[in-house]
C-alpha cells in the first residue's frame, strides 16, 4: 500500500488539490455509468486480480470522481493496470460497469493530455495500435520487439521472446487484409494517445 | 462418430488464433469438420481491436469491431474462436441492437443496413447448439484435469443476461472419461496483455495457477482460450509444471483426430509424458 492508498483508506483525507465539480458528469456521460450506485462495499476490489499493482482500489477511483479530484483520478495507476477482465462487474452487488469507467477515465486522460500513470502500458497499448494500423491485425513479434525498443528493454525477456519463435508462438511474418488503404481511414486524426 | 450437423458457419479466427496460436486453430478446425460443421473463414476479417482501442479511443474500438460485422454475412453464423474478440464484437453488437445513435453511427461508416439476425457464437455456444452424442466420443482414459476459464466467462454488466457457461468444459470432457478437480483458480485472469508490461507480477499470478492445479492433483489444465494458454505456458516459472490444452485439442482428439507429435511439439510444457503414459498416444 502506497501514500496514496494510505490516506484514503484510513483517517481523515486532506486534500491538496481543488475539486473539479463538472469532472464526475463528465465521467458519467463518456462511460454511460452511474457510478453513485455504487455504495463502496469494496466487492470489486477485493476479487480484482490486479489490485496489488494499482495505487487505489478500482472502488477509491469511484471515489475520486465522485470528488472531482481529477488530477488524483487521471493520474492514477489504476486506470492503466486494469485490464477490463470484468471479475468486479460479475461481484458487484449494484452491477456498476468498472472497465467502462476505466476505459473513459484512459481516454479523458489522453484528450486532456494529463500525467500519464503507467507510461509503459500506453506504450505497449500504441504499438498494438499500430501494428493494427499497419496491417489490418496484430502481429506479436513486431509488437513485441517495438514495444521493448520504445522502453529501452529490448533484451528483458529475451529467453521467452526465443522460445516462442522457436515454438512459432511468434507469427514472424504478419498477415495483411486486402483492403488496407481504406482500413487506414479508421485511424485518420486518431493520434492524441 | 458423433452425429454430423452439417452446418455452414462463418469463422472469425482472431490474430491469437489465427497466427501465434495455430496448433488450437488447425484443432478447431478439424473438430468442427468431425462433428460435421463446415468453417468458412470471414474473408478479410481484421482485429477486433483488442484490449488497446478500447482503452484509448472509444470510436475507434466501435469501428474496428463493427468492420467484422459488416463484412460477415448474415445468411449463417459467426463463430468467433477467441472469447476476448467475441467479447468485444458481442458488445459492439448488443449496442447496435439497443442504442439508435450507434446504428446511425455503423449504417453511416459501412454504409450498409446492420443485420439484427446476424448471429455470433461462441465456440461453447457451437458445441452446445448440436446434440451429438458424446457417449461415442473417443475416451480420454481417466485424465485429471481442471478446467481454466480465466476471465472468459466474466461480462460487463450490458451483458448479464448472456448465458453462463461455467462447468462446461468439466462437462464435456467428464462425459468422454476425464476426471474434473475442483480447484480455486477456474476464473483466476492469466494477466492478459500485462503479462508483456509487467512480466514478473504476472509471472507471480501464473505460478500461483499452475500451484494450485498442481495442489489439487491434477494431470493437466484445459483452457478455451490462447491468451490464457500462451501466458500459463511462457510466464511460469515454477519447477515441473504440468501441460495445458487448449479445449478444441481435446475435442478434436475425442471426435476422431488423432494427436500429432507435431502439433504438441508447439507446447512450450511438454504434453508428450502424461498423453503416453495416459495411452492417448503412441
Ligand atoms: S463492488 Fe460495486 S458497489 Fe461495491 S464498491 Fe465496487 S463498484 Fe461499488
Ligand atoms: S475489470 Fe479492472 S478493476 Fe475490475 S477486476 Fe478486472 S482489472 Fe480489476
């Protein structure tokens, strides 16, 4: 548990930053979730298979935007480490869609250019992006290889990264759709990630 | 053999499965061919987007899984292989059904009318929809498994009233002979695309898995989906791990394929021991 977590989870939480009252509308309308159902029992973060990594419970994030503490939401961790496995909408009692409002709290970050919490999901997020944009489908092993460029970590992993292409878990020659020009257009003036 | 149904269906393969996964693709196929449903690939389908567009662009996500449903036809089902696309063409799809904007959105981007009758199914949907006759399924000789579903049952609340397949897999194959073990970690997620980023926290997940199949004296773990077999067979770590199958082998094993030593060569945790000592193989 981290500073952050520290002081919401226990004791009086003093604020050092000021309330943005528009922010949870804005979350409300972009993640089409009403979040004020939820009445923060926690279900969700108890089963979230990855609340270790995060610095507050996907529950705190709810919390957050109920606040209007933006910048504490859009600079979190959390919205980046969750990976949309639905385990806390199965478990939540009020049926609040948590990867919804994840996915609208990643994509107002981005629009609004705030501090990015996990760099290095985004990265890995834009080279599948762009492996898509290239050739219509994904190819691990160019994903792959840009990914750990971009990070500077080219030669981490490096033993999983051989055993795979031995094993051809790797597709080494990527496959591409036919009509890619015209496939491209979807990714026109889509580049503020 | 089981009874053929000889059906006409459309396939959606996805990148896992139709490139870094093919030894599970060449096995769907052929236990589809055995119980007699004829897989016509979409031509010219494209990713689904993935766990990436939808995290980073919300029109972008739509778009890209509306593409696959305008080019499939609606005459027969899609069958989508991997249960992370279909989740993401399912949800497209439901909100093409129930959200007005949405349509105009797709009718104006692909320029066609959306097929409300368009079916898309699950790959335990497919099997669940024929009424073959598992008594005369090949016998799995007393194999003891656990069945890993991940997070592939798990939905968003927009999806709740889907079905619910949990138990399946210890179904079928139970009735073809393997012995399901009750364990704690059937709906544990396998890390997903973390497993790249953050590769030793999901290295800690893993090993947890594969410890608690072991732990519960199962011979092997069968999962219905790649991610989930790709990240259990690269990311453990622990000392003897035990195989993992991906449900369509044991199916086309079990409708009449046999196993080949090339197709298990691919595993990266050597299935080649447990399938002779079981008898599965020469
Ligand atoms: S499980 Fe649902 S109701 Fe409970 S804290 Fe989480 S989101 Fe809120
Ligand atoms: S969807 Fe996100 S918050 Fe919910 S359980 Fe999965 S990783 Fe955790």
């Amino acid at each position: 548990m981290d500073n952050n977590q520290r002081k919401l989870l226990s004791g009086p939480v003093y604020i050092d930053t000021k309330p943005n009252h528009l922010f949870s509308a804005e979350v409300a309308q972009k993640s089409h979730v009403d979040f004020n159902l939820c009445y923060h029992c926690r279900c969700c973060g108890n089963g979230c298979p990855f609340v270790e990594m995060m610095d507050f419970p996907p529950n705190s994030i709810i919390r957050l935007v109920q606040l209007g503490l933006k910048k504490e939401a859009l600079g979190s961790s959390t919205i980046w480490i969750c990976a949309g496995c639905h385990t806390c909408s199965m478990q939540c009692p009020m049926a609040i869609d948590m990867a919804a409002i994840m996915d609208s709290l990643r994509q107002i970050s981005l629009e609004e250019k705030a501090k990015i919490g996990e760099p290095d999901v985004l990265a890995f997020h834009k080279e599948v992006l762009n492996s898509i944009e290239r050739y219509g489908r994904t190819s691990k092993l160019d994903i792959m290889l840009r990914y750990k460029i971009k990070t500077r970590n080219l030669f981490s992993d490096f033993n999983v990264g051989l055993k795979m292409i031995t094993k051809r878990k790797l597709n080494l020659i990527p496959s591409i759709i036919k009509g890619i020009e015209k496939f491209k257009e979807l990714f026109k003036g889509k580049r503020n990630w | 053999m089981p009874n053929k149904a000889n059906i006409d269906v459309s396939y959606f393969p996805g990148c896992s499965m139709g490139a870094s996964g093919n030894e599970s693709n060449a096995s769907l196929l052929s236990f589809c061919k055995n119980i007699g449903f004829n897989l016509i690939e979409l031509k010219d389908w494209s990713c689904c987007g993935s766990s990436s567009a939808h995290s980073v662009d919300a029109e972008l996500a739509f778009n890209l899984a509306t593409r696959n449903l305008a080019i499939a036809p609606s005459t027969r089902p899609l069958l989508i292989a991997c249960p992370n696309c279909l989740l993401r063409l399912r949800q497209a799809y439901i909100k093409l059904k129930n959200d007005k904007e949405y349509l105009e959105k797709y009718e104006k981007k692909w320029g066609k009318r959306f097929e409300p009758n368009l079916e898309i199914w699950h790959f335990f949907e497919l099997i669940d929809n024929v009424d073959f006759n598992l008594e005369k399924f090949r016998k799995l000789n007393n194999i003891k498994f656990v069945s890993y579903y991940g997070c592939m049952l798990n939905r968003p609340p927009d999806m709740r009233y889907e079905k619910n397949y949990y138990g399946f897999m210890e179904r079928i194959l139970s009735t073809a002979g393997g012995i399901p073990v009750r364990w704690s970690y059937a709906s544990r997620c396998c890390g997903t695309f973390l497993a790249a980023v953050r590769p030793e926290a999901v290295t800690e997940m893993v090993n947890k898995i594969m410890k608690g199949a072991i732990d519960v004296g199962a011979e092997c773990i069968v999962t219905a989906c790649m991610m989930c077999h790709m990240n259990l067979e690269i990311r453990c770590t622990i000392k003897r791990p035990i195989p993992i199958f991906h449900l369509s082998e044991l199916l086309s094993f079990m409708s009449g394929s046999p196993i080949t030593h090339s197709s298990m060569s691919k595993h990266i945790i050597d299935p080649m021991p447990l399938l002779r000592a079981k008898g599965l193989i020469r």
